[in-house]
C-alpha cells in the first residue's frame, strides 16, 4: 500500500489553510497525570472550530504554540476522515474506514508497491516533510506510517511484538530504497524507529537518503544544513534516542542486541555519505552553473529539488 508524492502535495494544498488557521487559534497543552496526554488550548471561550479527535479546552493559563506539524494533521485531519462514519469513496465505492489509511482515501483504493520507505519524526512541519518529499519524482510510489497505517486502531497491537515483524519492517523490506526526513531540528536520528529502520535498510543493501526541505534556500543554505545533519548524527547513541512508547524502545534494543556500535556507525557513515556528494556537487557546479539555487538564487520550484535529487543520488 502506498500514494504517490503528489497524492501527499495535493493534501497539502488542501487543507493548509484550514491547518494553519486552526494553529493560530490554539496553543498546545501537556499534561502529566495519570499519563502524558496532549490537549489543544482554544484561544476562544466558545471555539467554534472543528478539533477533529484531540481533546481540547480552554484555560486561562496559555500553552506552548502549537505547529502545524504530522501530529496535528492525524488528529485534526486523517483520524476524521477516516473513521467509522466516512462516506463511500464515491468512484471506486469503497470506504476508508478505520480498518484502512488515508492512502485508501486519497488514492480511492489504487493498490501499488512503494519505491520509497519514508522514515521522520512527526514533529517536522507538515510542509517542510512535503517539501522534503520531493527530492523524489511527484509520481513515485512513497510508504508513509501516518497514511498508509489505519490511525483509528491501537496501533500498538498492529506494530506487535517484534519490531522486525512489524508494518514499518515489512514495507521497508519490499521498497527500493528509504528515505530520512530531517528538518533544522534534526530528530529523526535520536528516535529509536529512525535508527533502527536505517539499521534494516543497511542489511537489506537499501539505498539510503537523507534529505531536507528545499524550498526558499539557496545550494550554499543546503550545504550548509547537510553539514549540520552529519555533525549531529556522527555523535548518535542509541541509548539516548526516544520513542513515543517506551515499549518500543525496549523491544528494538532487545532486538538489536549487541549491534549498537554498529547501528551508531550505519548512522553516521549515511549521514557522511549525504554530506559529501553535496559537497561534491556544489564544488562541480560553481564552474557549470548546474545546482539549483546556486549562485544565491532562491530555490522555490520543485522542479528543482527534484533535479537537485536526483544529482546528489
């Protein structure tokens, strides 16, 4: 099961005004008792918006802001449009229920293989993540946990016992090749599924990206952050790396056992890698002229993240 990159766009173009609206109007709230639970703050006594499957109240005290980012787009968005209650897909006649994923939604049940594993952190702005995603072709064929797995359901109970059984393994081992999503903040590689999905990629011989989002940076910007991404990753530990439950962190440890060193190295030697071929393009590009963006100019169209892409491959 998977969608193409520009099934992802599209939804983008969508709902992003709806999505940064209802961030202007909310701030976020933790709570700690009896479990950690996140509650959207509404700005207004009596919202009138739509909160989609998050709790939500309004308190006198203010919260932190709240980002439009993978977390707000299932709760406020996939959840909804996906539960018990959707309508029919009207041309196909199928319904995206919460036994099945937005993929079924967007792509009215078209069945294909993915090319590309898509491994980030929900934390990413939901439009730097799309903007990222097309380093890749608008028409490849992309696996991406909140899209394709049905968030309606205990997903703790589809991700079983062991994290090699899993969805993300299963999806990753019949893809080409993966792809790490990281922003400025860089946390991908201190979560323990990033980690160990760039761990599965390593023994199957995957190819393995690591990309940002382009838009609005110039070549010597991009470079830039990609130096960045490698001096973080180079010092990845896994011990200190999270996971949203802690009994995942516990099984893909158990799991990899005594290869920690190992996965720590594959981490960085992709991250190295990354840095180096862009490295090498720029330095090839200041006498050709070839590098999007370069020379100062603005990277804006997709177009040429694409072509950038598929240089750095």
């Amino acid at each position: 099961w998977s969608l193409a990159v520009w099934h992802v766009g599209k939804f983008l173009k969508d709902h992003v005004g709806a999505l940064e609206k209802y961030c202007e109007n909310h701030t976020l709230h933790i709570t700690s008792d009896p479990v950690p639970e996140c509650w959207h703050i509404c700005h207004e006594p009596n919202c009138p918006m739509d909160h989609g499957d998050v709790p939500h109240a309004h308190f006198s005290t203010e919260g932190d802001p709240l980002e439009a980012n993978m977390h707000v787009v299932v709760s406020y968005l996939i959840k909804p449009m996906t539960n018990e209650r959707v309508q029919p897909l009207v041309s196909s006649g199928k319904v995206a229920r919460g036994t099945l994923g937005m993929w079924a939604y967007l792509t009215e049940g078209r069945i294909r293989r993915a090319k590309t594993f898509v491994s980030h952190c929900w934390n990413e702005k939901f439009k730097d993540f799309v903007d990222t995603l097309y380093w890749l072709d608008p028409e490849d064929d992309v696996w991406i946990c909140s899209f394709v797995l049905p968030q309606n359901i205990n997903i703790g109970e589809v991700l079983g016992k062991k994290p090699s059984n899993s969805p993300f393994a299963q999806a990753l081992r019949q893809s080409q090749q993966v792809l790490l999503a990281v922003d400025e903040k860089i946390e991908p590689p201190k979560r323990s599924w990033c980690c160990f999905e760039l761990y599965l990629a390593h023994q199957q011989n995957k190819t393995i990206f690591i990309e940002q989002p382009m838009q609005g940076r110039n070549s010597s910007q991009i470079l830039s952050l990609k130096e960045h991404v490698y001096e973080e990753l180079k010092n990845v530990k896994l011990e200190e790396c999270s996971a949203s439950r802690q009994e995942d962190k516990k099984k893909i440890m158990k799991e990899i056992g005594s290869h920690v060193a190992e996965v720590e190295s594959i981490v960085a030697d992709a991250a190295k890698v990354s840095y180096q071929r862009a490295k090498r393009l720029l330095t090839a590009s200041t006498a050709s002229d070839s590098l999007p963006g370069d020379g100062g100019k603005m990277v804006t169209e997709t177009s040429c993240a694409r072509s950038c892409g598929e240089q750095l491959v």
